[in-house]
C-alpha cells in the first residue's frame, strides 16, 4: 500500500501495531490527540488531531488506502464523554474514507458489543448486539456504521471484536486473553485479505477456554498461536472459587456488564503496570 493511517497511535495498542504497520505501506501516518511520541519511524509521520474534529479526520486520510481505527476512550464513562471521541470520531472516519475511496476501514471494537451475553453461551460473530455499556454501545454503533457504509457504499469494513489485550492477571482472562504477537497477526489480516466486505472477528488467542467462536471468520485467514492456559493453575489458586451468579463473573463482558452505566471499569480488570501504560 502507498499510505496507511493509525489512530489512537499513542496508546497502549496503538503504540504496539505502529512499527509492523509501518512494513505495509510506503507512508504510515499515526494520529491520536496526545503529543508525538520521541522518535517516528523512517516512514512514520504523526498528526495530533482529535478524531471528532471532521475536517481533521479528512485531511489526513486524503490519499490512504486503508485506515486502522484504534482512536477512542478506552473505558466506560458518562455518554456525553464518549459521544466525541467514541460515536462522533466514528462517523468521521468512515464519512471521510467514503468521501476518499479508500478501501476498508479495520476498527478495534470489542467484545462489549455484546457483553451481557451469558459467559456460558458459546456466542459467534453473528451474536446480537448486546452492549453493556455506552462504550458497549459504541462499539455497537460504529459496526453498524460499517455494515451500513458496506451495503450503501461498497466501502469494506472489518471488526475486531478485542477481549482482553493484556497480560493474564485474573480468571476472565484465562479465556479472553489476546496476546500481543495475535493481535498484531489479527490487524494484518484484517489489512492483507484480498476480500472482506463487512467482517466481523473476535480478537482472542488460541485459548482453551475461549468463550467465542470465529469459525464463521475463517476467511479471515486469523490463526492465533498462543494460549493463556498455562497460566488457569495459578490464577484459579490465587482468586479461589467465583460466584457464579455475580454479572462480573456471568456475562462476556466482565467487569463493564457489572457496573453502573457511566462509570469507569477499567480498574477492576486488575492490569498490570505494564499494561496501563503506553507501550
């Protein structure tokens, strides 16, 4: 490819898929509001720009092939926090790649987009929306949008439904864990397949006790390679016995389907130093 965009580049994913990305294109421009990191990439120039500014959006995807969304509020938080960056940064990125021909938007959505689904269920990608959160219902919103852009537009789209993107530090994530070596495989494969239209995908590694199910996804070509049951002996030790009837332990979603709408979630996910912070 001739160019490719990142947002949400100085974040904690983002900050991980800028150098493999950047083997992909001629140009990579990355963008998040936050100030430049220290040093760019021989082929890297950064944008600081706020995605729900549309006339920013536009300008730099002028000329790209592709876009890879990762800009948003990575959290639950009162709506009108969210609608910006969340729904409104959106509807920026797909407008502006329609408006500029590129060929597919790769959004990070979530499995908060259907998070109130039982943790028994063994949901597909074809899992109704059930978002537990106004994050949840971001993330809802913005595959509709790529549904949508596909079907009136042509404009291709996948999404990746993202578990748990770091280390395994409590039980959910024994299931959910998506190590960093798959995330990056999932990003370029959701970047390299020739054909994907409107594509839905959980980001989940290899693991035992993965409670989703990616075979409808297999066009994907997304083969993930490591598994967080070597360390189920240890976590189960550690935490002991659960209570099946707590929505933090019964529903996808975890922490964020146990919480009141607009508060914050992220610190019950027990992460450690190294994954709170930018990589």
């Amino acid at each position: 490819m001739k160019k490719l965009v990142l947002t949400g580049a100085a974040g904690r994913l983002g900050s991980y898929l800028r150098e493999p990305l950047s083997k992909m294109c001629d140009e990579l421009v990355t963008t998040d509001i936050a100030e430049a990191p220290a040093t760019l990439l021989a082929n890297e120039t950064y944008v600081q720009a706020d995605i729900a500014d549309f006339d920013a959006v536009f300008n730099m995807l002028e000329g790209a092939d592709m876009v890879v969304h990762f800009g948003a509020i990575v959290d639950e938080a009162p709506f009108e926090t969210l609608l910006g960056p969340n729904f409104i940064g959106s509807y920026n990125i797909w407008e502006s790649a329609r408006r500029h021909g590129l060929r597919r938007v790769v959004y990070a959505s979530s499995i908060h987009a259907v998070g109130m689904h039982k943790k028994t269920d063994f949901i597909g990608i074809d899992a109704p929306h059930r978002p537990d959160t106004f994050y949840g219902l971001a993330k809802c919103f913005s595959e509709d949008l790529g549904s949508m852009y596909w079907d009136k537009c042509g404009l291709e789209s996948v999404c990746m439904r993202i578990l748990s993107c770091a280390q395994v530090t409590n039980p959910r994530a024994v299931g959910t864990w998506l190590s960093y070596d798959d995330l990056v495989q999932l990003v370029t494969r959701a970047i390299d397949t020739p054909v994907t239209g409107f594509s839905i995908v959980y980001g989940v590694s290899d693991n035992d006790r993965a409670p989703v199910d990616n075979a409808k996804a297999r066009h994907l070509g997304y083969r993930p390679k490591d598994n967080a049951e070597e360390h189920a002996k240890e976590i189960f030790a550690q935490y002991g016995p659960l209570d099946p009837h707590d929505t933090n332990n019964a529903c996808h979603g975890g922490p964020f389907a146990g919480i009141e709408l607009g508060n914050s979630a992220m610190s019950a996910l027990n992460l450690n130093k190294d994954d709170t912070g930018k990589a």
